[in-house]
C-alpha cells in the first residue's frame, strides 16, 4: 500500500472592519482511502481462516463504512465460505471506527476441497467517508494461483542482522533462522559439495593431510591469518564458496569415492552474531569469533560421512549425513552436534536476505550487511531494471527479456541499496522468475525504520501476468 501525503491548505475566515460577514473556512486535503494491505492469497495456504487486511490512508475522524462486494467462481458462499462480517447479497460492510487506522474482513474455509479451479474475489465498491476515494489495492484475490504481490518488511534482526529471512513471492511468506545456528551445508543434489556459512565469515582450507588426528594446532598456527575473510588478500577467495552461487565451486573440493582423495580442511568457524548497539544508521553484525575445527568429508554410497574435531583433539566426532532431495542443503551444526532446519524446501523459496560473504576485485573476501541473494539451486534468476529504460509501475509481462536472466545469486545483491546514504536506489528495480516459473518485479522501499535503524528492509512486489 502506498503512503499518501496529506497536506491541508485552510483560508480563514477575514473580517472587513465595521462589516460582520465573513467567508467560510475552504478545506482542501488529500482523499480518505482505503485499500486491501495486499493483493492475494493462496486458497492451498489457508488451513481454517485468514485475516484480509485493509488499511486507511490516515486515521478515521469519524465513523462510516466500506462496502465490499465478492465474486465467487466454482464455491460457494455459506457452504464453501463464509466472512466475518456476514456477507448480504453478496456485499460485506465493514465498519470505519472514528480513531481506527485500518480494518479486516476474517475469511472462513468450510470447505477443505475446494476445486483448483476455486476463485474468490473481494472487491471495493463503495466509501461512505467525507471526501473518500478508492485507489491503491481496491481488490484482493482467493485462488490457488501464485499470489499477485505485497509489500513486505523482512525481519533480519535490526543492526544486528542477526537472521536469515528466506521470502517465497507466490505463497508470500517468508521464515527465517539464527545465522550462526548452522556452519556446513550438505548439498542434496547430484554432486557431493558442502558449502559453509558465509553469514558469519566462514572459511575454510584443505591441508595437505589425510588423517584427521594428525593436525593439531601447532601445526595450523601459521595459517590461521591466511584462513579468514577481510585481510585484503586477494588470494582469500580461494577459502569462501563462490558469491554466485555455482555448487561446482565451493572452497571445499567436490567429495570423492576415494577416501584417499578426501584431504583434512582447517575450518575458520567466523563470528557469532554482533550484540553491541551502534550509532544509528550503522550495522554491528560480528561479535565474538567462534574459534576453529579440523574436518574430514568422505562418502559412504550416497551418503556423506562427517569428521570434525577441535584443533588438538586425538579423537573426532562423527556424523553420517543422508541426501534429503526436498531440500537444498542438510544443514550440520558443530553446536548441537546435529542437523537443523534453516532454509525452507528448496522450491518453497525465492530471496534471502542475510550477511554475505562476497569479494572485491584486488582486495580479497570481504563481509556484506543487507545482502539479497537468490535461490539459485532451484533455478530462480533476476535480472536489474533501470528506470529510465522502463517506469517501475507501467512495466508489464510484454517488456520482460528472458535472455536478461541471471542464475547469479549477487544480481540483486547489494545493488539495491545505498549505505552511505541509508536509502534504496530509486533508479532501478529487479525482475524474477522462481522456481515454478511465475514472473514479479520487485522494488526495494527501505534499508532502515523510521528511526533511521538499519536492519528494517522492506520492499514491495507484484506478479506479472
């Protein structure tokens, strides 16, 4: 829902000497609106009810009422569904309470089969307010189609940034992890790769040694200041994962059938999440680091099996980790000593939003706040618009060019954002097409709150269709 200005313009009333008429007071604002929050929701994502919010453009000085008519292919209203407030002939009147700033109408599912085909549309007809005006999102969808857009604000945590938010588009919801709740990512596709933990500065080398017992912390000493992200070496890119993404090119070497090919790597754990306040507009995202293990990967059939071990222990831990196809990555934390949910079913997301571990020509890895990155395991690519080839708002399904998309998970990246500033590029906008091959361009609207603190990012999005 878009902000609107309100900017009241009063002429008073002037008294002519020895003469008692005088003119009116002359009102002129910007009109009363209401508008649905969002444009749908995914009929398959409603279990029992949901909420369908409608927010007004300011507060309501008065009492009135919107009148909100629904349209229904393939259910049934009073057998199928139901609202509350109770639908009369189709109409739903919801009240405008003096003092209030926004309303909801609560959508009951009776029905738990509702065709594919099911259709259910709420619509703004009419508002009885002084000086009102429908504009903005005047129509919400039921269906199972993928959702037509919103606006979101992500929960990365506040300066801290201490989560990862994964956003699904078409279901519009989103979820998220601690991200110094995992260190190893045990890729579920064909190839045997394992990925770490870029969100806190994770890296990692393989030494020339193929038993684990045998590295001690003497013997590492002298790489722990090579092994790191930040020391403005350009040689360190050698020891993240690839920023774009490409599983083939993950700092640890593809898992061979051959034990004796599986070297030891000296693991560089990163930071815990910051804890420190900083000054307003900035961001605190390293706090304590989280010290170093030595490793060991190998394969059992189509399993991986896993050693780890702080630097001078004699014995290791280990872990056999299954291939689990509905996902990504299994998710391995040296905390719990087990496995953890982090990312969502590997087509159940489009964008994250995290610290990133990326890197800058002649200096090396380098740690980034405010990060979006793409799901590119599940083939979802994007693309950047700028503005002054195509309007954000008139951009349409006919203007998109699929020879522009991009598997690369930095495209959006940091590009969308200024922190110099603390404020988004209004020059340019992204286009994406997930896993499911449903098109959105999206436009990022905030990097901060309204107290000016970082870690608030929010942006809006709609499906092209």
């Amino acid at each position: 829902m878009m902000k609107i200005k309100h900017t009241i313009i009063l002429f008073s009333a002037f008294i002519i000497l020895f003469n008692s008429c005088s003119e009116d007071e002359i009102l002129i604002s910007d009109p009363f609106v209401v508008a649905f929050e969002s444009l749908s929701k995914n009929l398959m994502d409603i279990e029992n009810e949901t909420s369908i919010d409608l927010v007004y453009s300011e507060m309501a000085l008065e009492n009135g009422s919107v009148s909100i008519q629904i349209k229904s292919e393939n259910a049934i209203y009073g057998q199928d569904f139901k609202t509350v407030p109770e639908a009369i002939g189709n109409i739903i009147t919801l009240p405008i309470l003096n003092g209030e700033l926004q309303n909801a109408i609560t959508f009951l599912k009776l029905n738990a089969n509702l065709f594919e085909t099911t259709n259910i549309e709420f619509g703004i007809t009419s508002i009885d307010y002084i000086n009102s005006n429908i504009q903005g999102y005047s129509n919400f969808l039921i269906n199972s189609s993928a959702a037509r857009g919103t606006s979101i604000q992500v929960e990365v945590g506040g300066p801290n940034q201490g989560n990862q938010v994964f956003v699904d588009l078409s279901m519009q919801t989103t979820s998220f992890a601690k991200r110094d709740s995992w260190d190893l990512g045990f890729y579920n596709g064909n190839d045997f790769r394992v990925a770490i933990n870029g969100s806190i500065y994770m890296a990692t080398k393989a030494l020339d040694v193929y038993n684990i017992n045998e590295v001690t912390e003497t013997s590492v000493e002298s790489l722990k200041t090579e092994v790191a992200v930040g020391t403005f070496n350009p040689d360190n890119v050698a020891y993240i994962d690839a920023p774009n993404g490409n599983i083939l090119e993950t700092a640890i070497a593809e898992i061979s059938d051959n034990d004796n090919e599986n070297p030891v790597y000296l693991v560089n754990l990163g930071y815990e999440v910051g804890t420190s306040t900083p000054t307003i507009g900035s961001a605190a995202i390293a706090g304590n680091h989280r010290g170093w293990k030595k490793i060991r990967i190998l394969k059992d059939g189509d399993n991986y099996v896993l050693q780890y071990a702080n630097l001078d222990d004699t014995t290791y831990q280990e872990k056999t980790i299954t291939k689990n196809t509905n996902y990504n990555f299994n998710h391995f934390s040296f905390n719990s000593n087990s496995l953890v949910n982090i990312e969502p079913e590997k087509e159940k997301w489009d964008i994250s939003f995290t610290v990133f571990t990326n890197f800058i020509d002649g200096a090396g890895s380098y740690g980034f706040s405010d990060y979006v990155t793409q799901n590119r395991k599940a083939n979802t690519q994007t693309y950047q618009v700028d503005t002054s080839a195509f309007d954000y708002d008139d951009f349409s399904l006919d203007n998109v060019n699929a020879s522009n998309f991009s598997l690369d998970q930095t495209t959006i990246g940091s590009n969308w954002r200024d922190v110099f500033s603390r404020s988004t590029f209004s020059d340019r906008f992204y286009i994406l097409k997930d896993p499911n091959g449903n098109i959105y361009k999206i436009k990022f609207l905030a990097i901060t709150n309204d107290n000016g603190e970082r870690g608030y990012p929010e942006f809006e999005y709609k499906l092209l269709q």
